[in-house]
C-alpha cells in the first residue's frame, strides 16, 4: 500500500535540524508511538521520528483510541534522548504543546489557538492536535523519550460522536485548498525541537511563562477524575492549580474538561 507522501522532499524541508535526519515513513502501521519504542530499544538515535500516513490503533493519552484516517492528516513519533529527570515527562508534554500550537497557529491567523492542559491544541475550543510522551526508563535515568503527535490537517469529516468537538487546520482557514501535509509535519517538528531544546537548556519557568498566555479554560470551572473547580493555570512545574473552595492544589497528572459539557474528542 503506497502512501503519498514524498521521502525525499520530506528530508529536504527536515535538512535544518537534528530531528527527522534519522525517518521512518510508512503508509500503515499499527501505532507510530510502538514503532517509535521498538526503534529506541534497538538503539535509534536522538531524535529518530516515525510518520504514517494510517494508524490502525493510534492511541493518544489515558490510553484513549486517535482516529487516524490516510489521506488526510500527520501521525509521528520521535526518539528523544534528553539529558533530563524522569520527573520532567510533564514538561516535555508541555513543550512540545508549545511547539505544535505555534505551527497551527501560524495556519490560521485571528483565530485563538489554545493548549487545553496538559496535551491538547485547541483552535476555538474544538481539539486540532494532541500530544502523548512516554518515558523509557534504564535504573533512575532516562532512556528516551518518545514523543507522539497527531494533527488534524486537512480532515473535514468526522463520525458523528466528534461534530462539534473535533476540527483540522483545514476547516478552520478561510481558504478551501488542502494543505501541504510535509509542509505542515515538518514545522510542527522543527518548531517541537526548538521548543524541547529550550527547556532542556534553560529549564520550566520559560515554557510556563511561554505557555501561560495560551492556556485555554483559565478561570472557568472544570472537572477531572476526582472532582471539579476552577482552573487558575499552571504553576512552576507545570501543574494545574485548580481553586476548590476557596483552597488552590496542584493536579500533576489529569484530564481537565470544561464543567458545563462533554469535549472528549477521539480524533
């Protein structure tokens, strides 16, 4: 099965950078974030990415299924081998939320692009983007990372369960013409790189700083496994901080919703 994408192009627009110079680029696979950690067990180098055109179990985060359709859209993955603490998978997520949102936000200007804490890139309130990082851990140090995006590109229809709640950079643009995909896919790495480079280098109070003004729900009232209240943004570490009467906690890891509906998208 043959996918459209062109190998040679794809390194070409890859040449400015450390990631990508290692590519894998297959027309199906079963899950880019599996074949991007059977690569780093086998020794793949920092910043070894894997892209498919179709997945047949994408999964995105809190092992939720990410509808992967051909055609249309970017899955990948990257090996990365950071010289971080295991703790700092959340900032990774983080940064590399960054780096997504600046791509997609570049493709649709006026329109707010936001990252709904702590992996989804919003446009307007509907998911475009999501991100999952896994750590592989040797003793107390880490092994790799491996971080996987999706992006909805140019998808313009979607399953019922997701209208409404799901979206693509396409949908969202005042100009019909589908986008360049290795145009899109390479940005988004480039900007990831850049954005994971900088927390490595200077650490998490630049991607807070960097992050708060982008935050979708500050100040509304959300909810999670365990409970509901108001969001107030991120602190030091990148946590949540969430008001419940009248007390502030942190919220290392959760899913936060709005309060006042469902926006769970599998796309």
């Amino acid at each position: 099965m043959a996918h459209d994408f062109d190998v040679e192009r794809l390194r070409q627009l890859l040449s400015g950078g450390r990631w990508g110079q290692s590519l894998d680029v297959h027309a199906t696979t079963g899950s880019t974030m599996d074949d991007a950690a059977e690569a780093a067990a086998a020794g793949a180098p920092d910043g070894h990415v894997v892209l498919a055109d179709q997945q047949t179990r994408g999964r995105g985060a809190h092992g939720r299924e990410w509808l992967s359709p051909p055609g249309t859209d970017i899955y990948f993955s990257v090996v990365v081998r950071p010289t971080v603490e295991p703790s700092s998978s959340a900032m990774v997520t983080l940064a590399v939320g960054l780096g997504v949102r600046e791509a997609v936000a570049a493709r649709v200007p006026g329109r707010a692009v936001t990252v709904k804490w702590p992996n989804d890139i919003w446009i307007d309130r509907r998911k475009c983007a999501g991100v999952l990082v896994e750590s592989r851990t040797v003793g107390t140090s880490i092994d790799s990372l491996i971080i996987g995006v999706g992006v909805n590109v140019n998808r313009l229809d979607w399953p019922v369960e997701l209208a409404g709640i799901a979206t693509s950079i396409r949908a969202e643009r005042a100009e019909d013409d589908p986008l360049d995909r290795e145009q899109v896919f390479a940005d988004v790495l480039s900007r990831m790189e850049q954005w994971v480079e900088r927390f490595v280098d200077v650490g998490p109070p630049l991607i807070v700083g960097a992050l708060e003004p982008h935050l979708a729900l500050v100040g509304e009232q959300v909810r999670w496994e365990d409970g509901i209240g108001i969001f107030e943004g991120i602190d030091h570490d990148g946590a949540a901080r969430i008001r419940i009467d009248g007390t502030t906690t942190s919220l290392h890891a959760a899913r936060l919703e709005p309060a006042g509906g469902d926006t769970e998208a599998l796309a």
